[in-house]
C-alpha cells in the first residue's frame, strides 16, 4: 500500500503535527522543525523529542520527512550567509535525528555559477560525512527544481541542474547523499510532460540508471498553476492545474514511481483544503 500525507503545521508543539496528519487520515507527513524562514534556532528539548516519537509510534505515521529551512543557500556569493546555511544544514538533520524523522529535503541553490556544483558537493559532504562515517541517520533528499536547464543553455547552475533528473542523480551521487524528493509541479513547470503515457518510467529510468532502483523516496504530489515548461514555481489544488487529474493518476500509476511515498503540498487557504485534496489523491493512487 502506498503511503499518503500532507504537510503539517508545528504550532502548539511538534508533537501536534502528527495529531493533525492522523486526524486528516494520514499515513506519512512533512514538517518544518521550526519557522522555516528565520535563522533563529532554539533547540529541542528533550522531553519534546521524546513526546514526538512516542506519538509517531502510537500513530504508526511513517516515514516523517523534514524540509529543510528556505533560508539555506550553499552557493551564496556572501561568505556569512554560505556559512550559516552549512550551520543550518547540520541543524535540520541533527534536529531530524533528535525526533527520529526518517529524511531531511533540501532543495538546491540557484546561481552556483561555474564552479558551484563542484563547491555545492564539497560543502554537502563536509555537513554530512563521508560514506562510512556518516554524521546523521536521517538520509537527506535532494528535491527537483521547476528551473528551465534544457532551454536556459546559460552557464551551469546547480538549481537550474535540479530540474534535470539525470543531473540531479549525479550530484545526490556525487554527494553521497539518501536519494531524491520528485515534485510534480515543479517537474512538470521544468518541461517534463507527466500527463504522457511512459515519461514517468522514462524519468525514473534517468534516476536508476545511475543511483539504482529505490532512490526517489518522496513524491511531492501537486498540481501546476504554470504551463508545462513554464519554469513556474506555483502548486495548485490536485485536478484544478495544468496536469490534471488523469495526468496525476497515470504519473502514480507508471511502474517507476510505484510503492514511492507521497506528501501533498497543496495550497492551503482553509482546513478543508487538506481534507479535500488527500481524498482526491486517496482516489488518485487507489488500483483501477
Ligand atoms: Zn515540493
Ligand atoms: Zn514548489
């Protein structure tokens, strides 16, 4: 059976996340650790990392998966700001370990430049560890972007790398980093037709043929506001975007993405955007 959640929100406790995914029905979710917009950090206590595993087993939610800070930019050209997204880096896994989350996704910086892939996978590997000697047990992730690489032909950027499945296989490689998060939306906004038989095969062949089988351990299930290849970034509600809803359910039927979790990072105005947009992929991913 596939597993099905959405993001929740912290408020009131980390511990709360999960009350609010099992209320909605989930069986995995995502969380921000702390405001995924600022710097500031206090650390979890350890009664609160304890209260979030006991509640994660007595709901049986699996797995968690943390999203990294939007804050972190590891090809900044400012030194200050390179450093403190190592910082921060270190943190998201640290604190995903302190929970016992299973995965931390990070989404690639734009702008590396030139050398920036090389400098990116250097900066990774000194937060991570080396194979071996890994510093965390959660796994990272690496998430596609909605950049335009097949068209830009500018110079080499990591961000703009990212929504190429082939190159972002390389660099989770070459970092030594758990696999790869695939969002629909921005995969579908970075020129990849989803709604066509087969291309969800074709993209989890240019994954597995280099990483393997098994290394795309997240979708990221939403609908596109932005036109195929548009480079837009906008997730819509499941069914109301530009792939669709028979887009949506032959992407989760191709044998490629089969068994692969999925987290729903639908636009949420109300409460009742998430009810309505977990049964819709709850009929989404149920066997014709
Ligand atoms: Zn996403
Ligand atoms: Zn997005």
């Amino acid at each position: 059976m596939r597993r099905l959640g959405v993001h929740t929100s912290i408020a009131g406790g980390l511990d709360k996340s999960l009350i609010r995914a099992k209320e909605l029905g989930c069986d995995t979710l995502q969380i921000f650790s702390h405001n995924p917009r600022g710097w500031a950090l206090s650390d979890i206590a350890p009664d609160e990392a304890a209260a979030f595993r006991k509640t994660r087993e007595k709901l049986g939610l699996d797995p968690v998966f943390i999203h990294s800070c939007y804050l972190i930019n590891l090809a900044s050209q400012y030194l200050e700001i390179r450093e403190r997204s190592l910082w921060m880096l270190g943190q998201e896994l640290a604190r995903a370990d302190a929970i016992g989350a299973d995965y931390v996704i990070l989404h690639l910086a734009q702008a590396a430049g030139e050398d920036g892939i090389e400098s990116l996978i250097m900066q990774i590997r000194s937060v991570i560890g080396r194979k071996g000697k890994k510093r965390f047990r959660a796994g990272l992730l690496f998430e596609n972007t909605a950049g335009l690489p097949r068209k830009a032909g500018g110079p080499k950027d990591a961000g703009a790398a990212a929504s190429s499945l082939s190159a972002l296989a390389q660099i989770v490689e070459e970092c030594g980093v758990a696999g790869i998060c695939f969002d629909t939306c921005h995969g579908f906004a970075s020129g990849y037709d989803i709604r066509e038989p087969g291309q969800a095969d074709a993209m989890a062949e240019e994954v597995s043929s280099r990483l393997g089988q098994g290394k795309i351990k997240l979708i990221h299930l939403n609908d596109s506001k932005g036109a195929l290849g548009s480079g837009l970034d906008r997730h819509e509600h499941l069914g109301k975007g530009k792939i669709g809803l028979a887009g949506l359910r032959r992407f989760l039927a191709s044998a490629g993405f089969a068994e692969v979790p999925v987290v729903l990072e639908t636009p949420k105005e109300a409460e009742s955007d998430d009810v309505m947009n977990i049964k819709t992929a709850r009929s989404l991913i149920k066997p014709d």
